[in-house]
C-alpha cells in the first residue's frame, strides 16, 4: 500500500503501552515541561510525539552534520556531537531491549494469572 502525500500529512493516532510507574514519571515531568517552556499544550501526546521524532533525528547521521554545518561547527565539535548522538541511539536501543523483555515478561505473568 502506498500514501499519498495528503495522507502522510495527516495525524495519526497509536496507541501505546506504558506501565503506570512510567506514566507517572511521565506526567509529572510534562508537568515540570510545561513550566519550562511555558506551554499549557504539552500533553502525553506531544510529548511522546516530540520523542518520537528524536529518536528519528538521531538515527539520521547525516542529520547530525547538517546541524553541525548549519551552526558552524568546527570538525571536533562535529563529531562530539555524532558522538552524543551515537550514544543517544545505544542506549535508545537499550531500552527497547528492555520495554520487550518486561513486556513479554508481564505478559506471560498476565497469561498464566487468567
């Protein structure tokens, strides 16, 4: 199936799953964030939305030298930055190990309990 471009313009809704410890944790920094930033409309949704996109932007290194040439960064600073960046992505991929293993973990809790 292919979009066209209208459809990949619109919003889309996902669900997701959280354990309610993390959901706390969640609401209260968008709590703190709305402060920070001075905007009532930062809720789960955007706040999971902008997330989302972070982790888009680091999995792109050309993006990396794109923000380091726009900001006219010098080479060393350049590949500090990828090297945030790298960082930002193994442990990004840490916790996805992690959100499946508790998952399945729940789950066959869950499972067994019925």
């Amino acid at each position: 199936m292919t979009a066209n471009a209208n459809e990949l313009d619109e919003i889309h809704s996902v669900s997701t799953r959280l354990r309610g410890y993390d959901l706390v944790l969640l609401e209260q920094a968008i709590a703190r964030w709305k402060m920070e930033i001075g905007s009532r409309r930062i809720d789960t949704s955007v706040a999971l939305n902008a997330a989302a996109l972070l982790v888009l932007r680091a999995s792109d290194p050309n993006l990396v030298r794109e923000h380091a040439e726009k900001q006219g960064m010098s080479d060393a600073e350049t590949e500090k930055l990828a090297g945030f960046y790298k960082w930002f992505q193994e442990e990004y991929f840490d916790v996805v190990r992690d959100v499946i293993a508790t998952r399945k973990r729940l789950d066959g809790r869950l499972k067994r309990g019925a």
